[in-house]
C-alpha cells in the first residue's frame, strides 16, 4: 500500500545525542540534546536563563558544543552530521519513509582520543579493544554481593583541583558531578572557613583555571534489588539484604557486571588506554601531601559508529550508523525475529516465535511453539507487548517474553520462572529510601553518606593514605556467578542468548529466565479552547424527562419559550449552567459545538482531530456524523430513540456494582436540565438511557462517523456520576472490544479509561477542565464523537501532533487507521453477538432492519478486492481523501475473519427473519 502523494512537511534531520559539526567551523563540534520533533513538556525559563530551554520551531535544533562548552539554539542547516550513536536493543531505519525497521544487535565504535589536561592528540584511531573506562564505576550500573544484586544510586567524591600556582585542593562532595580534565570557575564552591570544606581549601577562591586532575568515588551507596534465582528457599533465606554504604576496603568486595552498552562510547567519556604509552601530565611534587599526580586518563573528542543489524525480513546487516535513522515512533504491532509474541485470532491464543516480518504488507512468518510449525499471520492480530494499552509515546517491556539489553537471572536447569509462557517475571524491590528526592542540603540517608565520605576525606589530608580496595570485576573461568547475564540475542527457535559477567555466553530456554527490574525502571514507572453555543431547536414542543413531584422521571413536553437552562430550584447557588438567555459556553478544548436537533442539517466542520489537552477545531468536514436513516429513526415504533429512562440499570454495567450515591436536591434538579439537553440536542447517531432505580448511572452509544477509521462502528460508554456531581466531572468507562489487540484510539484505553481533559483524565488547564457551569454530558458525548473519533486518530496523541504532514506522521498515521478500522469492524460482530443490556432492541434495528450490516460487509469486501487488485500501486487520486484508502496483506488476512463471522450473523438473522415471515403465513 502506498502512501498517498500529498504535500508534505520537511522531516527531522538531527535527533538526540547525533554528533554534529558546524558547516561554518568543522572544528566546532557538538551533541544534540534538544530537537524540535521530541516529545518533552517545557515549562517557560524567565529570560531564557538556559539558552537550550527555549520552545523549538520546526528546523531548530539545541546543540553543545566542545571542547569551548558553549550551547545554543540553532537552525539545523547550520549542521552536518559527524555520528549517529546507538546501543544494542535501539530500533532503527534505513529512512524515515521505509516500512521496514531493523533492532541494534551489536554497536561498533572507533574512537579518537585527546589527553584530557594538555590536549594532546593520541594518533588514529582505536577500538574498545584498546581502551577501557577512566572510572572503575558510573551511577546506575550493577554490583553483585553475596548472591545479591544491587545498583549504584549515589556516589561521594573526592576530586583533585589543580588552583593557579600549581597547588592541588581536594573536594570532597557528594555527587558525580566533576571528570578529569574540566575547567572552569564553577569547580570550587565559594570560600568558606569552617568546617571539613574550610579545612582542605583553604583560601583558594574560584578561578577559570582550576582543573580537575584526579576523581575518585569514595563511597557508593547501592539499592539492593534482588537475589541468586538459582538458590533454594532455604539459601535465600540465609543470605541478608546486604549494607548500603560502601567504601574502604569494602569496595573489593563488591563485582562490577559490566553493560554490552559500555562498548557504545561517546564524545566527552573518560578513558585509559590498556597498554600503558599514551600521553600523561604531571601535577604536584613527590614531596607534597597528596604527592606527585600522574595523569593517563584521555577524552573521546571524535566518534565512528557501525552497527550490527537485525531487520525485520530476518537478514542481517553492519552499516555505517550516519546511513540510518532512528526509529522514535514504532508501531505497537513490530516485532523482530526471535520475539516472543501471542497470536490472538477471533478464537484462541497461540505463544509463537517470530521468524520474519514482512513490514510492507504487514505479515509475519510465525513458528507455534505448541506444534513446531511455521505460518503467516498477520501482524494485526500479534501482541508483542502483553497489553493493549501500549503506547509508543511510554513503551516499555511489560511481561511478553524478553529483549537485547535486558539484565535476566537464570533458574536452575530443570526449573522454570513459574510464569506461563510467553510472559516472563519480573523482579526487583527498591526500598524506600532510594526513592527520596534529593536537596540543596543533603538530608536523611544522604546526610549520613555526606557524613562518611567527609570523615574519609578529612582523614585522608591528615592522614595521607587511606585503605581503599579496587572493585572487582569477575575474571574468565569463574561460574560463581553464572546465575545472572544480560541478554545477547534472540534466536528464532525461541531460546536466549546471554552473556555472563566472565564474558561466556550460554543459551537457555526462555522459561528458565526472570528480567531485572532496576530502580531506575521502578522510579520511571512512578513519575508518567473552542468556544460553543447551546441551541435548543426548533419552535416546535419537544419530549423531554422530567422528575415528577414523586420523585419519577416521566416524559413531559416543552414549548421553546421554556428554553432556558435555569435551576428548579431558586434557592440553589452556584449549580447553574451558564447557558440561560442564549448566552454561550466556554466549553473545554476538547468539546465542540453542541449540534443542532436532528432535523436541522448540521454545518460542516473541519478535519484535526482532538489532542488530549491542546485546543483544537471543531469537527472534520469529510468527518460526517454516521448517517441513520433519519425517517426510520424518528419512527415511534422503532426502538432507535436519542435518549429514554429505562425502569432499571442492566446487571452488565461497568459501575453496576457500585453503591449508589446518597443524591441531592441540586442534584436531582441539574439532571432534569441534563436529561432536557440529552433529550433535545443529541444527533441521531449518538443514543443514550439513564435508568429510574440508579439516577447515578447512564449508558451511550456511539456510532462511528462516516470517512473515519471507524465508519458504522459502535462505540459504548458507561457513565457514573459520583455524589460530587456537577462540581467533579462525570467518570467515564469505554468498553473496549479489541480481544487485546491493542487501543482502537489513543484517547480510549483497553482497560476503559477515556483521556479527555474535560473528564479530568488528561492534565490540560483550567479552561480545558469540567466546569459545573459551563460543561455538561452532552457536551462530553458530542466531544468524544467529533473529536475523538476522527478522521487521523494517531495525531489525538499530543506527542504526535507536531509531526502532522511529515513523513514519520505520514507513515504512523496510515498504519494506525488500517488497525483502527479492522479492530473497529469486531466491535460490530461484538456488539450483536453479546448483547448490551439496554440496547439489546437498538442494535438489532440499526444494523439488522436498518441494513447497516450489510452495508459494512459490502464496504469491506469492496476495500479488501480493491486492496488486493492495487497491491504496490499509489493511491488514485479520488481515494487520497478517503480514512482509509488501501489495506496491507496484514490488514486483509485481519479483516477477513472478522467478515466471515459478521457474514454468519447476517445469515443467521436474515434466516429467523424468513421462519417469522413464514410462520406469519402460516397462520393465516
């Protein structure tokens, strides 16, 4: 399926951490830290303090630079790109436009290499063969003590400044804030004259020449996550949670398990060559306190980057990284070969291996770990993450199976996680001093590592020496600690490689793996205006419900003079709607104009779909509202009314269960002014039924608007109104049908919630909230039909909508409306098949009687022959406007057993339709 020709924006060129060279100064190097395309919130900077923290445009880029450590925002023609770096586990593409992305098995850097205090050049270039870490540990990297593993969450330094006239300082602080070979008048703090800071500096001011020339981390503090895997219960139970502070000669007890990911090197890292003939300085004399200082440590100042490649077609690959682009935005059914994934169809769920995939026509070769064998599915019915609640913008490993990169312990051979497969256990408890937030001054367990690290100091310049023993790393040969790797490769008949921390690789079945879950993982997990105008209708008398004297909702009739939406009661403040006299609303950004009745013809809207919190048009104008047959549906003996109170809430109500909320007379009065709006304003193709027993709760449903993903679908939504109501917003539940296939809408969760900052599910501000008197349900409703079930669903992401008419959103937004409108074709067969209680009669007569079912089958088969026929040709012209132009071989295979299924309840109903007509016969 090709993209349709349109006119289209101008693509990113530089993203995060690419290396870069001015065209104007090819010794002015830099790193990328900010792009235009990122998702990222930026709060306002008074007077840009921070050059870099200024909004972006499109074009822009904020770029620092070395070694002169300079920062600025600038237009990315001014660059050119020097390197692309990427880490094993990286998703990737040839270019922006290709369909096919490949995953970083394995990155190759070359590097060129400064001493860090002279400059002086090291010559050609070298591999990590040559060199390794300046540090013997960085923050966040892994210890293994005692059958326990743990990670490095802070760290006390003690670091030597070289002052003008040669005097060498020492600063202890907590922080890993300094590297070898920084100058600047920001290293050393203001003069003070007490206390252990008072002690070693001295008098010494701040100068521009005080130069770090030594750094050493004195004492860590680690967050132990988990134990050996591979102990019995009673071994486990022997070994206690190790200490939390290490320095002295505690250190050597402590091995480093080193990252694949170290291998990646960057501009700006510290390092050593292995064979000790590089360039060094020499600082202090022998005879001072701290004697002579000798320093070999070299800065990365330029970079070379190849990568080994896996792509999806299952060929590999080593290409240079400046030819490749990074993959920010994949789609949620990806998947590589040697992914674990489930094969959800209609009827079952199969645990599959992937083989290959082919990106353009979205299928994949597939091997059933049950049988052995190999089929093609299609990639719409994989789930590669273990939820239909994923999301591009915070993706994550969730459970389903494991990934390169990936810190795993291993069981013992011939026992297993305990989890079925393809899921695999996760494991990691951070206690909760590790998620303290830290201070200006250090505070709590903070303060008692700034303590310890102080007294080591102050020891160490009275003293001189100090007992300190290296790190360990663990050395070949040695299996003592066997039990835990990381993950190297996936191979296709499902097992996994790992590389232990003595370098030996061994491949073991999935089943036998548990994934780390590190406390920075756990503390990531924990941080995640239109206006309108209300139009009663017509001069003719409506229906309307209305709450009689008793205390029963009865069907009543208004005249249009009795239009305004006032309080029944005078006496109650503060409930009023703001609407009486015509005056308009200040509706939420993401409602829109509350439409006409039904009879009147409905101006027109436009096409940008609804965001989460960011203001946004009125409705599509080839997003036209599903149509019914308008004739038929004001038929009083159809069932297809706009809104009715039933006598009871059905027993399958997502809040039937809840207590019912002890309701006032404000609030009794503001649901007579609701059910009237609901009653008066509702367009055909949304309907609703609240219930007399549980004035509390209501039920919609929603038809997909015409030229959307969604065309003829239903959409329902629970409703509960708490006891709060009007003051807190209605709390809304979708019920999705997607068999966990993924969301049919960014803003409609598989687990029901409906993102919207006018139901407080969104963070917007306080003109994008519910109001008690400006907001209403109806305005919810109609805002979740014409802006929520749009004609481009994959910009509703606010993330995505700055990419609206590149080629990246191009690409991503015709991926996601072939699998919105498959999924949305099973919510038809769903709907008819389970019956909704409440809405058993209308779904009966609008797909059944009023022949809407045989529309959507018609529609469907007559897309899925086109698609077929046109298969690798461009769009025509006449089909570019359409939602949904083509469909892949994938989205075909998907869709086809959807319309096997809905073609049996046709035949079903049209044959119980034929036994009625004849028994009618019959008697007479």
């Amino acid at each position: 399926m090709m993209a349709p020709n349109t006119k289209k924006r101008a693509t990113a060129k530089f993203y995060q951490e690419d290396i870069v060279a001015r065209k104007d100064d090819p010794t002015a190097f830099g790193v990328i830290l900010r792009c235009w395309q990122d998702v990222e919130d930026m709060l306002a900077v008074p007077d840009h303090a921070d050059p870099l923290l200024r909004p972006l445009v499109q074009g822009e880029v904020g770029v620092s630079y070395f070694p002169r450590l300079a920062r600025e925002i600038v237009s990315e023609d001014a660059l050119e790109l020097v390197d692309r770096l990427y880490q094993p586990g990286d998703l990737l593409k040839r270019s922006v436009d290709d369909v096919q992305s490949g995953i970083v098995t394995r990155s190759n850097v070359k590097v060129r290499l400064d001493h860090a205090i002279s400059g002086q050049v090291v010559p050609g270039w070298l591999s990590k063969d040559d060199i390794e870490a300046a540090v013997e540990i960085d923050m966040g990297e892994y210890v293994i003590y005692n059958d326990w593993v743990g990670q490095v969450v802070e760290m006390f330094d003690e670091s030597l400044v070289e002052v003008p006239g040669g005097m060498l300082i020492r600063l202890p602080e907590l922080s890993a804030r300094l590297a070898v070979g920084e100058k600047g008048p920001d290293i050393l703090p203001a003069p003070v004259t007490s206390g252990i800071l008072g002690f070693l500096l001295g008098g010494n001011r701040p100068s521009s020449q005080d130069t770090v020339i030594s750094v050493k981390h004195t004492v860590l503090a680690v967050a132990w996550l988990a134990i050996n895997q591979a102990l019995s219960p009673e071994d486990a139970a022997s070994r206690e949670r190790p200490q939390r502070y290490w320095h002295g000669a505690d250190l050597g007890k402590l091995t480093v398990v080193a990252r694949t990911a170290e291998e990646a090197m960057r501009v700006g890292d510290r390092v050593k060559l292995k064979t000790p003939n590089g360039p060094i300085t020499k600082h202090g004399k022998p005879t001072d306190p701290h004697g002579q200082v000798i320093v070999d440590t070299l800065i990365v100042q330029e970079t070379r980057t190849s990568v080994d490649v896996l792509w999806q077609d299952g060929t590999r690959e080593t290409i240079e990284a400046k030819n490749t682009v990074p993959y920010l935005n994949p789609d949620e059914y990806d998947s590589w070969p040697g992914d674990h994934v489930l094969w959800k169809t209609e009827d079952e769920k199969r645990h599959v291996v992937v083989q290959s995939v082919d990106a353009q026509d979205r299928t994949a070769h597939v091997r059933v770990v049950e049988t052995g064998t190999t089929e093609l599915a299609s990639v719409l019915e994989l789930d590669s993450h273990g939820t239909g609640d994923w999301s591009a913008v915070a993706p994550g490993n969730d459970g389903l199976g494991v990934r390169r990169g990936d810190f795993v312990f291993i069981h013992r051979a011939g026992s297993t996680n305990g989890a079925r497969a393809p899921m695999v256990p996760r494991i990691g408890e951070v206690e909760e001093w590790v998620r303290e937030l830290p201070q200006v001054e250090p505070m709590g367990w903070r303060r008692a590592m700034t303590d310890i690290g102080n007294r080591i100091a102050e020891r160490r310049g009275k003293e001189g020496a100090v007992e300190e023993t290296p790190l360990k790393r663990a050395e070949k040969g040695d299996k003592s600690l066997d039990w835990f790797g990381e993950v190297l490769d996936l191979r296709l008949d499902g097992t996994v490689e790992i590389v232990l921390p003595n370098s030996d690789t061994v491949v073991v079945p999935m089943e036998r793996l548990t994934r780390l879950y590190d406390s920075v993982e756990q503390l990531e997990d924990l941080l995640g205006d239109e206006e309108g105008t209300m139009d009663d209708g017509d001069n003719d008398s409506v229906e309307v419900w209305e709450m009689d004297q008793d205390g029963h909702w009865v069907e009543g009739t208004i005249d249009d003079d009795d239009d305004e939406w006032e309080s029944a009661d005078e006496d109650l403040d503060g409930d009023d709607m703001d609407v009486d006299n015509g005056d308009e609303w200040s509706p939420s950004a993401d409602t829109v104009t509350v439409p006409p009745p039904a009879n009147v013809v409905p101006a027109p809207a436009n096409t940008a779909p609804a965001t989460k919190a960011d203001p946004v048009p009125t409705a599509p104008p080839d997003t036209k509202a599903a149509t019914v047959n308008e004739d038929a549906a004001q038929d009083a003996e159809t069932p297809w009314k706009r809104f009715e109170v039933l006598p009871s809430a059905p027993v399958d109500h997502a809040y039937y269960n809840t207590p019912p909320a002890q309701h006032t007379r404000q609030f009794m009065a503001r649901m007579s002014k609701e059910y009237k709006a609901l009653q008066s304003s509702l367009p055909d193709s949304i309907i609703v039924r609240a219930y007399e027993d549980r004035t509390d709760l209501l039920r919609s449903l929603i038809i997909g608007p015409e030229n959307t993903p969604y065309e003829d679908a239903p959409f329902v939504i629970d409703w509960m109104l708490d006891a709060n109501f009007p003051q807190s917003p209605p709390i809304a539940h979708f019920l999705s049908w997607t068999n966990g296939n993924g969301r049919v809408n960014p803003n409609l969760y598989e687990e029901g919630k409906v993102c919207l900052s006018i139901l407080g599910t969104w963070a917007g501000d306080k003109s994008e909230s519910w109001s008690a008197s400006r907001s209403s349900l109806l305005q919810a409703l109609v805002s979740i039909q014409g802006l929520v079930l749009v004609k481009e669903p994959w910009f509703c992401e606010p993330a995505y909508e700055k990419l609206r008419g590149t080629e990246d959103g191009i690409v991503n937004s015709r991926l996601y409306n072939e699998k919105a409108y498959v999924l949305s074709r099973g919510f038809v067969r769903r709907a008819l098949e389970i019956p909704l209680g409440g809405l058993e009669d209308e779904l009966r007569w609008f797909y059944y009687t009023n022949g809407k079912l045989r529309r959507v089958l018609e529609d469907a088969r007559a897309l899925s022959a086109k698609s077929k026929a046109t298969q690798g040709e461009e769009v025509a012209e006449a089909d570019r406007d359409r939602a949904v132009p083509r469909l892949t071989s994938g989205g075909i295979i998907a869709l086809e057993r959807t319309l096997v299924k809905l073609q049996g309840l046709l035949d079903a109903q049209t044959a119980r339709t034929a036994d009625a007509g004849e028994k009618v016969i019959e008697k007479r």
